[in-house]
C-alpha cells in the first residue's frame, strides 16, 4: 500500500492485493431446466416453501425465474439490505436468499434467530472478495484517526470492524454528516463509490481500492457513442461505475433508485448502466418502455454488453430446491461478529430513520 497525493481532499491508496482473489475467483452456472421440468420444478418450490415455513427474497440481479417465483409466494425481490429488512419483518423462520454470500450474511446478521439459507454458499462478490479483513483490519489500523465507513457489498467480518455500513444510497447523506462533525473517512471498499461520494460530499476520504467486475467494465465512449444514437434515451448509472461513466448519466443512483427512474422520468428509453438483471424488473414494472444495456466492451472485442455479474448466476431453480430439500447451504455467522457487525448496520437503520428516509428501498448493489 502506498499514499499518493491528495487531491481535492481526497486521498486514494494505490492498493494491489497480493494474489488478489478477484483474479482467482471463479462462478459456476447452474443447468438451466427445459420448460416442463421448469413448470414442475417451481411448484416444488412453491410446496416446500410452505412445509418449511420458508420465504424467498431475491435480489434484482438475479435469473427472471427466480424474481417471478419470490413474487408469486409472498416473498421480496429488491436489494441487499430491503431483502434482509423483508426477512426480520416477515414471520417466517426460514429465509431463502437468492444473491450473493454478503446478501445472505446481512440476512443472518439482523435475523440471528432464523434460519437463512442460499442456492449456492460460492456466489460471492468481487468487492467482498476484494476486501479480506486481516488486511482491512490493518489497513484501518493504520489510521486510527478516521471514521470507518464500509460498503453493504463486504464480509461479516468487515461490517463488525466498520463503524458505520452503508448502502449507495443513504452513502452520501452519511458521509455530509461526518463531514459536518469534522470527521474524516477510512472507506472501502469500491472506489468508485468512494470517489463519486467525496465528490458529492467533500468529505477527506481514504479510499480502499476495490472495484466491481461489472460496474469496472463499463466504458465510457461507447457508452457516448450509444447516447449519439439514441439521443432520446435517458442514461441511467450505478455510482460503482467509473467516473468518466458517472458523468454520462441523467441519473445516478442505487438500483431502487434507477428503477424509480424508469417509472418516474418523462421518458420513453433508457440506457442501463448497471447488471443487466435488473432490465427485468424494469421491463415488468413499465412494459411499454424501451431499455438498452450500456456497453462493457470496446472497439473490436468480441463482447458489445457482458454486464451480469457471475456469481448473480449461480442462483438457479434447481440448486434452490435442493437446498430446501437438503438443507443445504445455511448461512453462519460467527455470534460475535454479528453482534458487531449489527451494530454498524443499525446505526445506518437509525440514522435512516432520524432524516425520514425509508429504511426499505434504501437498497445498494
């Protein structure tokens, strides 16, 4: 790690992880089922949901199928922290998270009590990944003068050693009220983010290097070149995107935020800069409207749009219903960690509720 300069109040750490395990990383797709199995297959669910007393929440992110299925059995379909504020309201004691580990530990870590498991304990997230807490840890160690701000995109762990956890967008408001009390910020871990909020904010922020393999990948020309072409389309961007990128936006926001969007701006067609799973909710929600994917690849690559995160595909019908046959797939946490790590996303949840901000659809990734 190396402190480079500062340059308009932020100060940004040139942070090369040692083996970094996005670079190792790898996703598994599960087989996708013919249409009759599909049919059979989702009544399955649908039965063993009821006999385990269970609930679907799923993320924007992931397959259509699942998205449809947690809508028809009462179940969520949103972002992280909506999915894991749906299961502690909800009565049931089991809780089925379709996302990635993070999402399923955020469940756990604010409903101790309930049983929460995945399709897959694999599907992780190149920003977690990207953020191994014996390096966090020491990383914040190192500066113990500033107020640790930690993304809702990290391990457990991470949260526990956080003071604050935030989601996009309740980041900004979070970070003009440190600012406000004179404090400064130890942020990780998408820089991105990290940069959009200090910009907005003016905030002295230390930034963790960590990026997200899709929102990294979208590329700023082609995106203008698409704009060209479309010239009626509003362009709507995730802040975990880059820079050059967020400047092209006539929205920037969480995926709540961009759905809203959708349904709110005087438009007709939109330019998506963001997983491409989402263009499912958003073509459920406004059916008349046309959405295009902002482009992750440039001139002469073989790939014109590969935004959908891997690990978001590794959800499946059927690995889903065999961990609910199975059992399979339940997510622990350490008690202390959580204990911890509850404490910094219940400081969000407070803070949330001090400005009148809903504390559901406040969502992040």
């Amino acid at each position: 790690m190396k402190e480079i300069e500062r340059q308009g109040g932020m100060i940004s750490i040139a942070y090369d992880h040692p083996g970094c395990a996005t670079s190792t990383a790898w996703a598994k797709k599960p087989r996708e089922p013919e249409l009759g199995e599909k049919t059979i297959l989702i009544e399955r669910i649908k039965r063993l949901l009821k006999e385990q007393d269970a609930v679907l929440v799923a993320h924007y992110y992931v397959h259509p199928d699942l998205q449809d299925l947690a809508d028809a059995t009462g179940g969520c379909v949103s972002d992280s922290l909506d999915m894991a504020n749906f299961g502690h309201q909800h009565p049931a004691q089991t809780l089925v998270v379709a996302g990635v580990r993070f999402m399923g530990e955020t469940a756990k870590i604010l409903n101790p009590e309930k049983r929460v498991l995945m399709p897959d304990l694999d599907a992780n997230c190149s920003l977690d990944l990207g953020c191994p807490v014996e390096e966090f840890t020491a990383f914040c160690d190192a500066h113990p003068d500033r107020t640790v701000v930690v993304y809702a995109n990290t391990s457990a762990a991470v949260k526990a050693r956080a003071d604050w956890v935030v989601t996009s967008s309740i980041a900004l408001p979070i970070v003009k009220h440190l600012k406000e009390q004179g404090q400064k910020i130890l942020w990780a871990p998408d820089r991105h983010l990290g940069h959009y909020i200090q910009q907005q904010s003016g905030a002295d922020m230390l930034l963790w290097q960590g990026s997200c393999v899709v929102h990294d990948e979208f590329k700023a020309k082609e995106l203008a070149d698409l704009k060209a072409q479309h010239p009626d389309a509003k362009v709507l961007v995730h802040p975990e995107s880059p820079p050059a990128v967020v400047q092209l936006a006539d929205v920037v926001g969480s995926t709540t935020q961009l759905i809203k969007a959708t349904q709110n701006l005087a438009a007709n067609k939109f330019i998506v800069a963001t997983d491409n799973g989402i263009l499912h909710r958003m073509k459920t929600l406004s059916p008349d409207k046309v959405f295009l994917e902002a482009p992750t690849a440039g001139e002469g690559a073989t790939c014109t749009s590969c935004n959908h995160c891997p690990w978001m595909a590794m959800n499946g019908l059927l690995n889903l219903a065999e961990a609910l046959e199975k059992g399979k797939n339940e997510i622990q946490v350490d008690p202390v960690i959580g204990r911890r790590a509850k404490v910094s996303i219940e400081r969000m949840l407070d803070f949330a509720r001090q400005i009148g901000l809903p504390t559901r659809g406040i969502g992040n990734a």
